[in-house]
C-alpha cells in the first residue's frame, strides 16, 4: 500500500490543471511580449489568470497580482521590497515571528546585517501569535510586519484579520506568507487587511516554479528582479506561461470544492488524532482548533524522527518531520522549539498532511503502522528507557 501523507511539502499536479496548461505548452508558445496573434493570445491568458487569481483572494484590481517564480520568492520580494522602500525614510523596525518559514527569516536575518532592527514574537504552547503582542511591539520607525497565515509545519493559523487591523490603524504595511492557507482556508485580502501576500501553485495541485505576491494598489515596493518590462516594469522575466495559467486553474479548482473538501479533512484529521494520541507519552502540537483540516503534527517521546520516517515509508507511507526545505537538517524544527519544546522532545516529530486525494482507508493504515513502529523504535531506545524510568 501506498500513501502520500506530505501534502504540505507538495501536491500531485491535477489532471485537469495538466490539460489547460498543454496548449501553452505545445501550440501557444508565443512570448507574451510579443505583437504576433501566438504572443497576443499567450498574452490574454497571462491577463486572464491574472484576473482570476484577483478574484479568488478578494483583491479590487487584476494589476494587484504579480507572477513569481514561487513562495520564497515571492516573500523575498514583499519584505526586501518594502524595507528598501521605506529605510529612507527611517522606517528600519520588521516584526515577524519566531515560526516563520525560513523565506521570511532568512531575509530579516539578511536585512539585520543591513541595519534593520527585527523583533522576533513568541509563540505560544498552542502555535500562535497573539495579535495583541504584535500591536505592542509597533513602534514609530516599523516599517512592515510579515506574520505567515497558516504554519507549514503545525499547521496552525493565525488571527490575520486582527492583526491585518491593527496594523492598518497603526499605518504599518503588513504582509503575510500565505503559501499553506490558500485554498485551504477562506482568504479576503480587502477584508483582511492585508497589503502584501505570497501564494505558491505546487501547494494546492499546481505546478511547481510559480507563485504570485499580492501588492495592494498604492504600495511602493522596490523591484527584486530587473530587466525587461513584464508585470508592468516590477518583475523581470519572459512569463512562464503554461504555469501562470495552472496556478489559476489549479486555485479555481481547489477554492470551488474548499468547503466539502475541508469538511472530510477535518473528520479524517481528528479521528487520527485522537488515535495517534492513544500512544503513551505523544502530543499533538499547536492548537487542535485553529489548524488547517488536513495538518496533523504529533511527537512521540524516545524516539528520533528520521527513523519514524525511514520506518513509515517502508510501510509505504511518505511523511515528513518538518518543512521540506530543511529535510536535510539534523536539528530539530525551529518551528518546535518555538513552541517551547524541548530538543529531545522536537526530535520525534511527524508530520502528516492530507488533500483530496486522501481517504479513510488511509487513515486506517496509518492508525495501524505508526503505534507499531513507535513501540518498535523504543523497544531499543535508552532515550524511552530512561523516560519510562523517571
């Protein structure tokens, strides 16, 4: 039996985002930059998605939207765009948080070493940021906040509406790295407050090289990439057609079946957590009830994650311990320790992500295999005999 239980990492192209991303693979061809009929209509597809990814996250204008080659880029361009912006003008104050992808922590780390001042927010035992700190950490030189929607690791998401608020009537810019929440979970930027957003197609049966930011109409940000004229002179690049028409398709797709989809997850999720908590010395981590429907991140004490994982997929079951872009890291996930976790603790962590493509009989497979491996790989764990012995 097999089983993909990493959906947070990566989803399966969908056959039907395949099939309207084939003309612009084989027949339409043309640079959209082009005057010819094959460019011009390469070009109508570009301005059509455009309007469509517009449409879908509640955005006012189609010229909002700009095409990236993915998340981190995208996040790359919000934040250093909008520093750069403002440093001129005294604004070198960023508030993020202790959890963020590393998209977004790299880059303030980077813009530290550049003289920016970076306020680091705890997170709490439950996963999320308190919108309350974000507003006491404001000060008069902040130039933007960047708190991500929804974690790729715990899945938990966060008051963006609130903090979105706050930081409107503070007059702040704030950008949220939405990668994980879109299509999993209802967004409205206009409603949200939310001035700049990072979105990635591969997260919801996309392909996998493009994304898009969300710049609301009126804010100036540097460009990232320079060049030649494409997404109105902010973004260099020939235009990755076939992809910027799949991540349209693919958001369309998803948002349109989002509630009876997020309805099964949710069921299929807290049957496995309740099972998996059945496991003697396990814990569910961040909040049971502000996570999305198909995240379930568990950690087993006496045991190392990389074997869980080597031993799952064994079993035919492919599962992660963390975010995919530090899969080959020895430490444990920041994303824990934030938390409050300790490093023996963090190290036994899995994490286990579902989509439309998975089922109950799934869940049952699972429910299986992982109580078996976890008192197999503590039948010869000094770890597990020590915590037992305490």
């Amino acid at each position: 039996m097999q089983i993909y239980a990493d959906n947070a990492a990566t989803t399966a192209l969908s056959p039907k985002v395949l099939e309207a991303m084939t003309p612009y693979l084989t027949e339409i061809y043309g640079n959209p930059s082009s005057l010819y009929r094959i460019g011009a209509t390469a070009k109508d597809a570009v301005e059509e998605a455009r309007q469509t990814v517009a449409n879908l996250i509640g955005a006012k204008n189609a010229n909002e939207i700009y095409f990236t080659s993915g998340g981190s880029e995208a996040d790359n361009w919000a934040i250093k765009g909008v520093c750069k912006m403002l440093k001129d003008k005294g604004k070198n104050h960023i508030i993020t948080s202790k959890f963020e992808h590393h998209a977004v922590l790299h880059v303030c780390e980077k813009l530290a070493k550049e003289g920016f001042e970076v306020t680091y927010l705890d997170v709490y035992d439950d996963g999320l940021v308190r919108a309350e700190d974000v507003k006491n950490a404001i000060r008069d030189n902040t130039a933007l906040v960047t708190i991500m929607y929804a974690n790729n690791e715990i899945g938990t998401i966060q008051p963006i509406a609130e903090i979105g608020k706050i930081c409107r009537e503070a007059g702040v810019l704030f950008h949220t790295d939405a990668v994980q929440a879109v299509c999993n979970t209802p967004i409205n930027v206009e409603e949200e407050c939310i001035d700049l957003l990072s979105l990635t197609a591969h997260k919801f049966h996309g392909p996998k090289g493009i994304g898009a930011l969300y710049i609301r109409r009126g804010v100036r940000v540097e460009t990232l990439i320079d060049g030649g004229a494409q997404e109105r002179s902010r973004r260099a690049g020939t235009e990755n057609v076939a992809g910027i028409v799949g991540l349209a398709k693919a958001m369309e797709l998803s948002i349109s079946t989002m509630q009876e989809r997020n309805q099964r997850l949710t069921k299929m999720r807290d049957r496995l957590i309740d099972g998996l908590l059945n496991i003697e010395k396990s814990r569910l981590n961040g909040s049971h009830d502000h996570r999305l429907p198909g995240n379930v991140n568990m950690c087993f004490e006496g045991i190392e994650g990389e074997s869980l994982l080597l031993s799952l997929d064994l079993k035919g079951v492919s599962a992660s311990s963390g975010s995919a872009c530090t899969s080959g890291s020895l430490d444990p996930s920041h994303v824990l320790l934030s938390l409050g976790l300790p490093h023996e603790i963090a190290h036994g962590s899995l994490r286990l992500s579902f989509s439309d493509d998975n089922t109950e009989e799934d869940i049952d497979y699972i429910l299986k295999i992982v109580p078996e491996i976890v008192a197999y790989l503590r039948s010869f764990s000094p770890l597990w005999d020590k915590i037992k012995n305490d």
